[in-house]
C-alpha cells in the first residue's frame, strides 16, 4: 500500500506568515513606527553574509528597515560586546540578530547575553532560552518556532507523538525539543554521543535533522508514516536529510531548499513585529 505524501512547503507556511503581518506594519506605520531589525556580522565568512543579505532583503520585501552592522574578523569580544549595546539604546532598532558563529576568538555566549531580551528576536540569550523552557517565550529561536509553524501550519498534531531531535545546539536542537516537549511530545533527543542512533531514529513519530551533516539521516531509519523536518543548511543547498531515501517511508517531509529555512526568515520577520509593537505601543 502506498501513502499518500504531503511536501511540508515552507513558502507557503512562509507567504501566510508574513501576509499576517501587513495589517501590523500598517498599523505602525501610522503611528511613525517602522520595525527594525539589526543584524551583526563579525567577519567574512560567505554563507554567513548570504544568510544575512538574505534577511535584510526579506526585511526590505515586507517594509521592516534593517541596519546591517559589519565588523572586521579580529573585532574582540569587548568590541562586539559595544556594538550591541549601541544597537541596545537605540529606540529605532527593534530585534538584534547576531550571525552565528562569529570568530572562534570571540566569547560567543558573552555576546549574545549582552542582547537586550526585549530586542532578543531570536531567542539566544539564556533568558530567552529559560523561557522557552518553560513555554513563556515571547521570541523563541527562530528555526525551532519555524519547525513548530510547519507543523500548525500542516495541521499535524504533535500531542502523544514520539518527536526524535537529531541535534541538541542551543539555538535549534535543544529548544526544538522543550517546544515540542511543551505541546505535549514525547521526546528523544540525539547527539554525536548517542551509540544507537539509527534505532532511536526509527521510534520516531516526528523526525527533527538538525545535524549539520549533509544528507545523514537515511531513508531506513524512517518509520513508515513519520513526519520529517529537515532544519539542516549545508553548502550547496543540501539538508540533513537524504530527501531521495527517507521520502519513501514518511508521510510528510521538508525539502530543502524551500522547507524550514524560508519559515525561519518569516519568524524572524514575525519576531522584529512583536519586538517592535512591544516596545513601541506600550
Ligand atoms: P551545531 O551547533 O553544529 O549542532 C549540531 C548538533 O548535531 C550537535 O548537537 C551535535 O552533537 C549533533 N551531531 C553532530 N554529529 C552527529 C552525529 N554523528 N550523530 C548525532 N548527532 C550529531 O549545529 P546547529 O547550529 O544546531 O545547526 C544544525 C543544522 O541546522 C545545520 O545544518 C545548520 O546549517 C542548520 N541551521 C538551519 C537554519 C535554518 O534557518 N534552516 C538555522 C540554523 C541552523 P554534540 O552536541 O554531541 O556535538
């Protein structure tokens, strides 16, 4: 028998995000308030910069200003640290974005705790982190809020499911699974050290690739009828999904391009509204 498969379109969940937001900016905008997101780019490394171009021209296509602040690859942590206090104080900037990773040199987590947690749209300060534990978030980090979109979007009900999360990074794995651990999953959550992997794998009612690992996660580790979302981004425009093997056993799946990523943008843009309205309106 063979099942029927749904494609999880990410600029569809995409498009109907960002639609629900124009009636918002509108809103702003008669008030003299355009959102703003800053973003921060330390260094240049190429996929960094295109992720951060492609945010600001996203900001630009929906009326949301973005400021890019560019700093050389030898910036210090202290330097860094400076520059995100400017973007702190400045009543115009509504949500900082700090491009991860920024040079190994640099106290990355030092960093990202220096962003204001009402400016902190994507969720990376151990506040912001803390709670989304604890399912009080205003800004979740934007892949997993995106990973949770798709499933709403979809209509696909998460409550009593076994969700396997290949990952646990701060900014995807870990709070993926307290998000889906928080609409009542039951999760497992994968890491480099896990000695069965492909086992646990196949438990999965709800599969999360957030590996950074091209193409790992195989067709046969899939159990008949999963939903597979694939977060991962690799150079090429490759998931972490091997989308060819794993299509043939789940029932819906994110391809990559134009799965999780392009819902990512959305809630970032989503994020900078909140943030904006927030700081703005009351
Ligand atoms: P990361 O910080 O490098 O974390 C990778 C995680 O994968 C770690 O927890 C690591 O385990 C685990 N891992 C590595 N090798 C493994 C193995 N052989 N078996 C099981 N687990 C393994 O990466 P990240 O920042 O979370 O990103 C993950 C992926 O998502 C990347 O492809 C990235 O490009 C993508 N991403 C996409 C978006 C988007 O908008 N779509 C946003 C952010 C990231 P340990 O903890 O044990 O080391």
């Amino acid at each position: 028998m063979t099942t029927a498969k749904i494609i999880l379109d990410g600029n569809l969940v995409a498009a109907s995000i960002k639609e629900s937001l124009l009636g918002r900016i509108n809103r702003l905008s008669e008030k003299g308030i355009v959102p703003c997101l800053a973003t921060i780019l330390v260094g240049d490394d190429p996929s960094s910069a295109t992720y951060v171009r492609m945010k600001g021209n996203a900001c630009k296509r929906l009326g949301i200003e973005s400021i890019r602040v560019v700093l050389p690859k030898n910036t210090s942590t202290d330097e860094l640290i400076e520059a995100i206090n400017k973007l702190n104080a400045d009543p115009n900037v509504h949500g900082i974005l700090l491009q991860h990773p920024v040079p190994e040199h640099i106290d990355e987590r030092a960093a990202f705790e220096a962003i204001r947690i009402e400016k902190d749209v994507d969720g990376v300060t151990t506040l912001g982190f803390a709670q989304n534990a604890f399912g009080l978030a205003d800004f979740p980090s934007c892949t997993p809020a995106a990973i949770v979109a798709i499933l709403d979007y979809y209509k696909i009900s998460i409550e009593g499911k076994h969700a396997v999360v290949i990952g646990r990074s701060p900014i995807l794995g870990k709070p993926v699974s307290l998000m889906l651990l928080n609409r009542n999953a039951t999760v497992t959550m994968c890491h480099s050290k896990t000695t069965n992997l492909e086992e646990m794998v196949r438990l999965g009612d709800i599969v999360v690739a957030a590996v950074g690992k091209p193409k790992f996660v195989h067709g046969d580790w899939i159990k008949p009828g999963a939903i597979v979302l694939d977060a991962g981004y690799n150079v090429g425009n490759i998931g972490d999904v091997d989308y060819e093997s794993c299509i043939t056993n789940a029932s819906a799946i994110t391809p990559v391009p134009a799965g999780v990523g392009p819902v990512t943008i959305a809630t970032l843009l989503k994020h900078t509204v909140e943030a904006s309205e927030k700081l703005t309106l009351n």
